[in-house]
C-alpha cells in the first residue's frame, strides 16, 4: 500500500482505530473485498492502511454525502457486523474535515 493521493483540500478522512480479536478467519479476505468495493463508490479518493497491535485505516471521501453512502452500502453493513461480533474487541470511527495537507 501507497500514501493516497488527495486532491487540494477541503475533503473528509474517515478514521478507522481498532484492536483485532483472537479470531481473524476470514479478516484478510473481507478486508481486500471492501478496499476493492470502496474503490469503486462515487466520492472515494484514497486509503492508507497500518496494523500492529493497534490497526488504523484511513479513507478520504470527496464529501460527507459519499461517506453516508458507504456506510449504508449492503455489502459494507455485513462486512461492519462481522467486524463487530468476531474481528474486533474494540473500534472507533471518526470523520474529520481535512482543511489543509502537506507533502514531501
């Protein structure tokens, strides 16, 4: 995985903090699936991705419009309730308003 490629602020981050359970079956699979499905909804601008014992993974979204969206996407809502009773002892999820970015 890449630093994402954003365009000129504004546009949102969704910030996705979790602790993995003990049982990951089926983690690895479903995780690809819904990068793969993000990658095609209206409004998605990138991802970044990072897991030791804390995971964090980060999507820009052109609006807040487009986060709602994918959050309400069928697909996304069963990956979310498998997440919640088996993959993850703990998570939060935060939207912010990316006003300003810096690159090197």
């Amino acid at each position: 995985m890449t630093i994402a490629e954003t365009p000129t602020p504004p546009y949102y981050a969704v910030i996705f903090t979790s602790i993995q359970s003990a049982d990951t079956h089926g983690y690895r699979e479903m995780a690809e699936q819904m990068v793969a499905l993000a990658e095609q909804q209206p409004g998605f601008l990138g991802m970044e991705s990072a897991r030791l014992d804390v995971g964090i993974t980060v999507s820009y979204w052109q609006d807040l419009e487009s986060i709602k969206q994918w959050k309400n996407h069928a697909e996304h809502i069963t990956a979310q309730a498998v997440g919640k009773s088996r993959w993850y002892d703990h998570y939060t999820t935060r939207i912010a308003l990316v006003e300003r970015d810096y690159a090197k």
